[in-house]
C-alpha cells in the first residue's frame, strides 16, 4: 500500500512540475478541456477527462516541439544528480 502512496506521490510530484516548467500548459489544458467539453467528449465513460487530456498534451510536447523533457531524461538526470558517499 505504502508503495502506491508514493507512485502516487511522484505523480503529483511529476504534473507540477511540468506545469511550473511550462507555463503556457496550465492554460493549453483550461482551452482544450473547455474546446472538448463543448464537443460534448468531457466525461465518464467512453469520454475524455482532465488528467488524460494533460496527458496528452504533455506528450505532444515532447514529442513534436520538444518544449519538455521526457520522464526517461528527467529520471537519468535524477540518478546523476544523486551521490554516493
């Protein structure tokens, strides 16, 4: 249990960052979700919800403009920065 506590943790960890990173993404979020909920795709059940279209967004990010960086390069970063004593 103690183990999905802190996945989750890092997960939250990992959305504020990238929206402190990136600060045009709190507001590409807010557009989309707003474009979406007005297609009538917001929603339980076979629709879209916020945490998805983040998701999403952040992907497109780093894929096609790479404005952010990838979790795998984030988590080389992590491991050089720690040191052994």
């Amino acid at each position: 249990m103690i183990f999905i506590f802190s996945l989750a943790v890092a997960n939250t960890d990992l959305v504020r960052y990238f929206l402190i990173l990136q600060p045009k993404l709190r507001s590409l979020l807010y557009t989309i979700r707003l474009w979406i909920k007005q297609k009538d795709l917001l929603g339980k059940g076979h629709r879209f919800n916020t945490y998805t279209l983040f998701w999403m967004i952040v992907c497109s990010l780093q894929l096609n403009d790479q404005q952010l960086p990838s979790v795998q390069s984030l988590a080389d970063r992590a491991s050089k920065s720690i040191q052994f004593f």
